[in-house]
C-alpha cells in the first residue's frame, strides 16, 4: 500500500487496515482531536507490533522498543528505524502492520506537529517499558494476582486512557473543566475495555503462548490454568470467566461515568466514548451467555448488534437520563463487582507503575496534576 499521500491523509487510509474498532469510532471526533488520536493510536499499534513480532529474541525487543521510545521523544531519527525493523518482520506481521511501521516517519511528522505530544510521548514511554516486562513472564499459568492483571491493563490500556483524557482536555476547555474527575476515571475506563478483550480473546492468547488472567481468581473455583484446554474447561473455569465479566462489569460502569463527563455538546467525543462502551457491554453479555466459547468469534458481537449500538447512542448522545437506561438495559443481568472497587483497583495500578522499578534512582513519569485552567483549544 503506498499511498504517496500526505502524512495525516496516510493516517487516515491505514487506520481501518490496522484496526476496525477505532476505525469506526475514531472518525466520530472533531478533526483536529481525530488526527491526534489517530496519530496516538497508530504509535501504540507501531509498538504492539514490535513487541508481538516472534522473529525478534527478548533482548532485540526490549532494544528496539527502547529506540522506539527514543524516536517518539525525538531523540533518535525515524527512518533508520523503520528500515531495520521492517527487514526484521516475518510472515506473521500482518501486510498492513508491516506498511505502518516502514512509515513510521510519515506518523512521527504528525505528532512532531501536535500541541498535545507530551501526552503521547508519555504514553509510549510507559507503554514500550511496561508491556515488556510483562510479556518477558507470559505463561499458560496466567497472571499470579488479580493486581497483577490491573497492572497489566494500566501498561497497556491505562496509560491510554490517561492520554485520552489529555487529548480532550487539550482540546476543548468545556472538557477541561471536568479534568480532575475525568482522570479519576480514566485507567478504570480503559481497563474495562481491556478486560474485556483479553475475555474475549482468551483462547486465542493461548494458541500463542499468553494467559492474561490472574491464577488466584480461578484457584477459587478450582481451576489450574496451565493444565487448561478448550476440551477440558467446565463448569469451574465458567465461574471465573463470569467472576472476571463481573470485574470488567464494574470497570464499565465507570467507563460510563467518564462518558457523561463529557459536556454534551461535545457530542463527537462521546460517541467516541459510547460506541465503544456499548459494544463492550454487549461483549460481556455474549461472554456471560456462552462461557464455555473457544474462540473469539463465538463471543463476537453481530453487525446488527453494532448498527444498532450505533444508532441508539446517536439518537441518546445529549441524554444521560436515557444514556444511563442504555447501559443498564444492554448489562442487565451481567456479574457485577463494586465500581468504586475498580476504580481504586485501577488507581493503584496507576501509583505503581509511577514507583520506580529495579535499579531506578528516580519514580517513573506519573501524570500531570489536575488543573482545570489547562487547555490548549484552537
């Protein structure tokens, strides 16, 4: 694919290449707010790609995500990179994931230009350090600790959240206005997301040698994650899954708080917010009903599904009496564990990964203070 094109009109063509959920949701925010995340989107995609590619040993991903890290900060040129990586890549990288790294320049000129980098740049840097670490201890056994699993999902979706709500704040003052409560919200939101999907795609994750899951929730029931098939899961393993759907139930509902934050008349940023709320409801729900599922595709939500999250959100944008009566109709008879438990769950995670590690003489970047003068609208 060599579009030959400007470096944000790029950002547009490759984005449904590389991911249909922020393919659909991305283009419902305001166009300078749209480049950005976009633009944050595709860094963190570049990222995953490194850290997924099985041709590179542990010690050449940590050093090329290091450098990664490196050219997002601006102190390593793009182009020499994204040449010897993309030599670097098998068969197993997808074609697009393959065009987006060798136009890594092309995205890191349109994050050069953005008011909002410093934002970006944080969640990279604590991206590319947090998930490798992690995968570097992967195994069939899963997670040892539920706050193990919170921890993961701050590195690779907390961190995006806290990023998120830095785009909007910089983005509209009326949405600065809610800063501190938004950032009180944020790494819950994002976990709730991404519980979600590491449910859904657990058996997949398996097939490659992952298990993001905690042990001790599932010695609960019973279940030893290592031993585990698709053959041999049962009732017990059933009843973690559904204790987990209740986690990422909690964390949801405070994804939908972080929602109605949002001025109404920012109506693009919430639908950006809502659209994927909804579809992650109705993900549970799939879960819930079908526990025993051994692939992703089992659990997918249905077009007609998506079309209609779509529409009623659409409809319901400026409502948050009828937005509230749309979560609770799509999560009604879902587990639940407490919002407040995931929120202070996911605030944790977050204090953590601001400690420092192992060898560190200085806390890790943590995020900026709530003010609610700052913004940078334009």
């Amino acid at each position: 694919m060599d579009f030959g094109d400007s470096d944000i009109s790029y950002q547009e063509r490759i984005l449904p290449h590389v991911s249909r959920t922020f393919a659909l949701t991305i283009p419902q925010l305001p166009a300078r707010l749209r480049t950005a995340v976009s633009n944050a989107y595709l860094l963190c995609r570049i990222a995953d790609t490194v850290e997924d590619e099985p041709a590179l040993s542990a010690a050449e991903t940590r050093v090329f995500l290091q450098r990664f890290t490196a050219v997002v900060l601006g102190t390593e040129e793009a182009a020499p990179l994204a040449r010897e990586l993309a030599s670097r890549l098998s068969d197993r990288t997808l074609p697009a994931e393959r065009e987006l790294v060798g136009n890594m320049e092309k995205v890191i000129r349109v994050t050069a230009d953005l008011a909002e980098r410093a934002a970006i740049q944080r969640c990279i840097e604590l991206m590319c350090d947090g998930m490798h670490r992690f995968r570097l201890t992967t195994t069939l056994s899963g997670l040892a600790h539920s706050r193990d699993l919170d921890s993961y999902c701050y590195y690779v979706a907390g961190v995006v959240g806290e990023m998120l709500t830095e785009l909007f704040c910089s983005y509209s003052p009326a949405v600065a206005t809610e800063r501190a409560a938004l950032h009180e919200l944020s790494a819950s939101f994002a976990q709730g997301l991404q519980m979600t999907n590491i449910l859904k795609d657990f058996w997949e994750d398996r097939s490659r040698g992952a298990c993001w899951v905690p042990q001790d929730v599932f010695a609960r029931h019973g279940v030893e994650l290592a031993q585990l098939s698709p053959e041999r899961s049962d009732v017990r393993f059933h009843a973690g899954v559904l204790e987990l759907v209740g986690v990422a139930h909690g964390h949801l509902r405070n994804a939908l708080a972080y929602a109605l934050l949002i001025p109404a008349e920012e109506s693009g940023i919430r639908r950006f917010c809502l659209w994927a709320i909804g579809l992650a409801v109705l993900t549970l729900r799939k879960i819930a009903a079908n526990p025993q599922f051994t692939s992703g595709g089992q659990v997918k939500v249905s077009h007609s599904a998506v079309f209609a999250t779509r529409i009623s959100t659409d409809l319901m944008v400026r409502n948050d009496r009828m937005l509230r009566y749309l979560f609770e109709r799509a999560a009604h008879g879902l587990p639940l564990t407490s919002p407040l438990a995931a929120r202070r769950a996911a605030a944790r995670a977050a204090a953590l990964a601001a400690e420092p590690s192992e060898g560190e003489q200085h806390p890790r970047r943590m995020r900026p203070p709530p003010r609610s003068d700052r913004s940078a609208a334009r």
